[in-house]
C-alpha cells in the first residue's frame, strides 16, 4: 500500500514539485540578468558622465579666466570680446550638458528595452509553465477513487450483493461525487449481511490506500488548480499591459511592430536603428539655438516611457510577490504528504 501510495503521488505531485523548482530558478535566472543590466547602467551612466565632465573642464578654466579678465579688462573693445567668449562658452557647457542628458536618455532607453525583452520572455515562460500544469479533468481522475480500478471492483462486487430490499443504488451523477461514492460504499459493505467480518475487513484493506490518499488530497489539488488558474489568469493581463506598453515604448522613434511580432522576427536591431537616427535628429536640433523647444520635447518623448517603464515593474515585481505567496502555499500542502 505505501508503494501505491508513492506511485500515485508520483503522477501528480512530482510534475507540481518539478515545475516550482522551475520557476523559482526561473525567477532567479532573470533576477540576476536584470541586475547585471542595472549594474551594466550604472557603469555606463558614470563613464558617460566622466566623459562630459573631462569634456566641459576646460571650457570652465576658461570660464574662470574670462571673469577675471572682464573684471580687470579697461579696454571696451577687449571686454566685449570677452563677454562674447564668455556667451560661447556658455553654449558649449549648455549644449554639452545636453547632449550628455541624451547620452544618458539613449543609454536608459537601451537598457530599459533589454528589460522589456527579459520580462517579456520570462511572462511567456511562465505561460508556458501553467499550461504544462495538470488540467482539471486529469486532477479529477487522480483524486476521485472513481477512477481506480481497485475501487470500481469493489463498488461493482457490492452491487451485485446488494439486497433490494434494504440497499440503495446511487444516480451516474452522485456515483461519480468523491464523499458520496465512498460514503455509499462504506454504507453497503457494512450493512451487507452476506459478507463476513473477514470479507469486510480484507474489502476494505484493498482500497484504504486510494481512500486516504484521494480523500486528502481532493481539496488541496483543488485549491491548487483553482489559484493556479487565477495565477494564470493574471500573468495574461501582464502579458497584455507589456505588449501596450512596448507600443509606447518604441511609438516615439516610430516602431510600429508588435511586441510578439518583434521577438518572433528577432527585429531588435531595427529598433536600435530608429533609436539612432531619432538620436541624430535630437542631437541636430540641439545644435540649433531656434529649435531648443522641439529638442526638449524630443527628450521628453524619449524620456516618458522609461517612467512607464518603470511603473510597470512595480506592478510586475507585485505578480511575482503574489505567486510566490501563493506556491510557498501550495509548497506547505505537499510537503504534508
């Protein structure tokens, strides 16, 4: 009987086990690239910023050195030629301050794509790991004793001893129900005269496995499939606000391809292209003093949807939170089997 046991845990308990396992290494898997990407962010932030800075020092010495010049200049002439200079100066620490921020904007923007592209495979992944999960016809079949063998022998032996007069015969409909079959079987075999205290006890002996372990385990897989479906339920909506937030994300350098067509295609260097050349009409604008305002709107355009971006992190760490509560859940009701 412990053998049957084990065996029939087996079938179900091990692919549930085997795909926890799976997603908690899953989870740790993309944790650490997103970190990596951060970390590679940060880096490449800091070089970005240390290159600006080596670039605008010296146009501040000289900044420094035109003040003391204007301030001790008693030629008009040499003093308007200084404050020009100064005025120059003054455009080239502004122009490169913002050429450094749309450094900074393309480097985010890359880095926030490549978390787009990790969360979006692992959304899928885990699409793909609730459908490998069990369906609810194939929980049925292994919590309901119905499904046993040893157990419809039983019922069909105890059928046949049946006294009309005083058993009872159960619909199709409450034949196949979990308590009120066995509550049924148990009422007959014990009511039944023409078996012996022995024929009772060996009856029973024979199934007590599949009852114990159906009847405790009919609830749990229940709860079990139920939450799932729930879980995964919610990983499609996830699925969906990414996708929406993908067309936002590459709307303004006019990438118009769908999140699912991208990946399929492997169209991520096409995004990379429009990316540049939405850099190259930015950073030309920022060049003209006219077109400062359109330059400062392109920077917004590019800047807002890393802000979405990061919203929906917080929104996509809170599912994970959630499913993770809910399969250390489903870990402590197999662990008492």
């Amino acid at each position: 009987m412990k053998a049957m046991r084990l065996l029939i845990a087996a079938v179900l308990i091990f692919p549930i086990y085997t795909n926890l396992y799976g997603l908690r290494n899953s989870n740790s898997l993309y944790d650490q690239q997103i970190t990596e990407i951060l970390e590679s962010l940060a880096l490449e932030v800091t070089q970005i910023r240390n290159y600006y800075q080596i670039l605008n020092a010296k146009a501040y010495s000289e900044l420094v050195m035109i003040n003391k010049k204007i301030a001790s200049e008693i030629s008009l002439e040499n003093k308007v030629l200084n404050l020009i200079r100064k005025d120059q100066l003054r455009d080239i620490i502004l122009k490169n301050s913002m050429a450094e921020e749309t450094d900074i904007s393309k480097i985010r923007y890359l880095k926030g794509l490549e978390v787009i592209k990790i969360l979006y495979e692992k959304m899928v992944s885990l699409d793909h790991h609730f459908a490998s999960m069990v369906t609810f016809n194939e929980i049925n079949k292994i919590s309901n004793p119905n499904h046993y063998p040893e157990f419809v022998a039983l019922k069909d032996i105890l059928q046949s001893k049946r006294i009309k007069k005083q058993g009872f015969g159960l619909s199709s409909l409450l034949g196949e129900n979990v308590y009120t079959s066995v509550l049924h079987s148990f009422i007959s075999l014990f009511t039944n005269s023409q078996e012996s205290r022995e024929d009772k006890e060996k009856a029973i002996a024979s199934v007590e496995c599949i009852f114990d372990f159906t009847l405790r385990m009919h609830n749990d897989l229940n709860t079990i499939y139920f939450e799932t479906s729930f879980l995964e339920k919610s990983n499609e909506k996830i699925i969906d606000e990414l996708e929406q937030l993908f067309d936002d994300y590459v709307d303004p350098i006019k990438y118009w391809v769908p999140l699912k067509d991208c990946r399929n295609n492997d169209d991520w260097d096409q995004i990379k292209e429009n990316l540049n050349a939405y850099i190259k009409e930015l950073n030309s604008m920022i060049n003209q003093p006219s077109k400062q305002y359109q330059a400062h709107k392109m920077k917004i355009n590019l800047e807002f949807p890393i802000d979405r971006l990061l919203q929906f992190i917080i929104q996509y760490n809170a599912f994970i939170d959630e499913g993770t509560k809910f399969y250390k859940k489903f870990d402590i009701m197999l662990n008492s089997y």
